[in-house]
C-alpha cells in the first residue's frame, strides 16, 4: 500500500503584508503545495483581511494553487472576483451560505474548484447532501476569525466522520483541516484522515526557516498515518 499524499497549504495570515508577493514565493520555494488566502470581512468573523486586488498582485509569483478562504457573509458576490485574481480553490462555509449548493455549483461553473468549509461546532450532516459538489470538505480545528489560536484536539473524531463521509461517495475528495497545526499537533489530524494541512503560525515562527517547517509538518503528518 502506498504511503498517503499529504499536502501543506500555509496560511499567510502572519506575514508582513508590504512583502506578499516574495514570501509566497519563498513559501513555494520552501516546499508549499499550495498558498492559502484567509479572506476575513470584519463581519462573518472579526478580522478583515485580502481583498482580490492584493491576491491578484501575487499570482504571477508563484505557479501552485491559490485558495481562497472566504470567511465572508455574502459569498456569492464575491467569488467571482476571487476567481478573476487567479484562485484554483474557492471554499465557502456552510454556516454563510444560505443556498450551499448553488454557491458549490456556482464556483464550478466559473471553473475553479469547489469546496466547503465547516466551523467547530458545525454537524457533519449538514453536509452530506453536497458531497457530489464538491473537491474539498475543510474542518475548521479552531474557531475562525484570527491566526496564532490552540488547536481543538476534538475535532479529531469530526475529521473521521468527515474521511467516512468522503469514503462512501466514492469521489476524489481532499479532506483539508485549519487552526493551530504544527509538528506538534498534526497527527491526530492527519491518522483521522485528513491530508491537507493549513498552517501558518507554525511555519512563519519557524527559526529555521520555510524550508524547514513545511517539510517537517509533512513528515510528522505521514508519520503519524504509518
């Protein structure tokens, strides 16, 4: 049996904004598979963060995935603008969308790939009727809103539920997990199933650097799925 693949997507919630575009590239450069843009509306969550104009200022940097988190109220007036500034990856949570599976077919009509977004304390079932939409089911692993937050082990059996979920639709599904991984605390995440991992405190306080974060979060994830 092959190992499992797993994925890093690094959150740039804690770099120096005035320098995006070289830390993504450094982020590439480090090992990243993908970049993950936590897009914030001071509403949906207390924060504001990335508007489209500044992700779109990064695209031509570096040539692996964008995604865009939108941590938003009115999704379905901004995908749009997040797919023209170059995003692959649009996800959505299911607690703002107030029509889910027309926003899902929505971000698949505009061409990029749909995924969902589920917070802590948000069911499984209140996915199960979308699976056939969507290319990523992400479990929130704290509650969303600013970076640097403890990760909630209890999640974890959340994250299986998920992993059976994706299991029984016999789709192709990534199964993404946010908030407070590390080397530390990745593990339980990723034996429940999961094989995408945002991290960004981890990797931006690394004194070793990029090159040496993302690797070792990769590492202990696979260790830790045998």
């Amino acid at each position: 049996m092959s190992a499992p693949e797993i994925q890093i997507s690094p959150s740039v919630l804690p770099a120096d904004f005035s320098r995006l575009g070289e830390t993504v590239k450094a982020l590439q450069d480090g090992g990243a598979d993908r970049i993950h843009w936590d897009v914030m509306d001071g509403v949906f969550v207390p924060n504001l963060t990335f508007g489209p104009d500044v992700i779109h200022s990064c695209r031509s940097s570096v040539d692996i995935p964008f995604e865009a988190h939108l941590m938003v109220i009115d999704a379905d007036e901004l995908i749009p603008r997040y797919v023209e500034a170059g995003c692959d990856i649009i996800l959505v949570h299911q607690e703002a969308c107030t029509h889910l599976h027309r926003t899902l077919e929505r971000i698949r009509d505009l061409g990029v790939s749909p995924g969902v977004v589920l917070n802590p304390a948000t069911p499984v079932v209140t996915i199960e009727h979308v699976m056939d939409l969507v290319d990523q089911v992400l479990v929130m692993t704290v509650n969303p809103g600013f970076g640097g937050q403890a990760y909630i082990e209890n999640m974890e059996p959340k994250i299986a539920q998920v992993a059976e979920l994706i299991r029984l639709s016999g789709r192709d599904i990534d199964l993404e997990v946010d908030g407070g991984l590390g080397v530390d605390t990745v593990a339980g995440s990723a034996e429940a199933g999961a094989n995408v991992v945002v991290a960004g405190s981890a990797v931006f306080k690394d004194p070793d650097g990029f090159g040496h974060a993302i690797p070792a979060i990769r590492d202990a994830a696979l260790a830790a799925c045998g």
